[in-house]
C-alpha cells in the first residue's frame, strides 16, 4: 500500500506564508522560517558578542521571542525590520544581563591614532568584526548600535539607561581603541611580511 506524503500547509519559499503557518504554530513551517532568517540574526548576533557562544545564545534566545510574540506583529510592516528589532533588543537584554556598572566608562585613556582609509579598505569585513568583538561590552555594544544598526545617541541612551552624554564618550573611545588594534595590525602584518622577504643568510 502507497501513503501519500502529506503536503504542508504553506509554502516554505513564500515569508507571508511560513509566518501565517508559524501563527498556527506549525512545527515546521518554525523550522523553515529559522533556515530563511538565520544568516541574518546570526550576523546581528555576532556584533554585540564577544564569542560564538554568546551570539548563539542570542540567535536562539532572538527566535524563541519570535514566536512567542507572532500574534502581535504588525503585518502592514517588514517583517524583517521587526525580526531585527527582537534580535538587537535581545543582544541588549544579554549585554544588561552580563554588565558590571563599571564598565559603562573605561577610565583608562586611549591615544587617537591617526589610520589612512587604504588600511580600511584592505581588511576583510571578518578581521573588522573581530576587532569590534573585541572591545568591551559597553564600547562594542554602543559602537554596534550607532555605527552599524543606525541608532541615534537619544535612542541608544534610553535603550542601555545611561545619558546621551555617556553613549557619545562610549562611541568615541570605542572608535580610538578600533584604529589601535587596526594599526597594531597592520603594522604587525607589515613587519612579518618584511621578515618574510628578507634575503636568506649565504653563511
């Protein structure tokens, strides 16, 4: 006897469809709306973490939200800039979550550096990423909203409760630590590679 494979009730290539399906709270129509939107929240998770783990536990905790507050999704907007919205607000639930009031401002002063575009423009986005996970959580986290996701300095102020003021000296020596690390970079990788081209010893 041949069974028929149930057809599902959606159209897993079809967004409007899978998340009419996951407001059913249709296994798999949540399972393909994860695989769709993965690689995105995967990238916001990974900007505000200082490790694969933490962006993991964001990404994950980002979906659960999603479901659980499907109902009330405005469908006249991008469900996509709605999904943001939940994945960067988790990211900040997480940095509260994990922030010593201290770290809101480093005392620590840090020299501006002066690096040329060129530098920039030769790094991959990875190796950017990298520094920026770097940085502390305070500097990382208002460096990311700011420079990244387009938030202004009010908004950012009142989604981490601190002042306009502190958000802007956060910024400021979040982007003077980044051109450190990128000159200590290139200036290293400068230095191997001369090393590297140096003539072999004849002795």
């Amino acid at each position: 006897m041949k069974f028929l494979r149930r057809k599902e009730d959606f159209n897993p290539d079809d967004p409007d469809s899978v998340i009419a399906a996951c407001k059913r709270n249709d296994p798999k129509a949540q399972r393909a709306l994860i695989r769709h939107f993965y690689g995105y929240v995967k990238s916001i998770s990974l900007r505000y973490s200082a490790n694969d783990q933490d962006a993991e536990e964001i990404l994950n905790d980002s979906f659960l939200k999603v479901f659980s507050n499907l109902d009330r999704y405005d469908e006249s907007q991008a469900f996509k800039g709605w999904l943001r919205s939940i994945a960067v607000n988790t990211a900040i639930d997480a940095y509260r979550k994990n922030a010593r009031k201290p770290d809101y401002q480093d005392i620590e002063y840090v020299q501006a550096v002066d690096v040329s575009e060129d530098v920039i423009s030769s790094m991959s986005a990875e190796e950017i990423l990298n520094m920026v996970r770097r940085l502390s959580p305070a500097y990382r986290t208002v460096f990311t909203l700011f420079v990244i996701d387009g938030y202004t300095h009010r908004e950012i102020a009142e989604k981490l409760g601190v002042t306009e003021g502190t958000s802007k000296s956060n910024l400021q020596d979040a982007r003077k630590r980044l051109q450190s690390m990128i000159l200590r970079s290139n200036t290293i990788y400068n230095t191997a590679y001369e090393l590297k081209t140096l003539p072999a010893d004849e002795n």
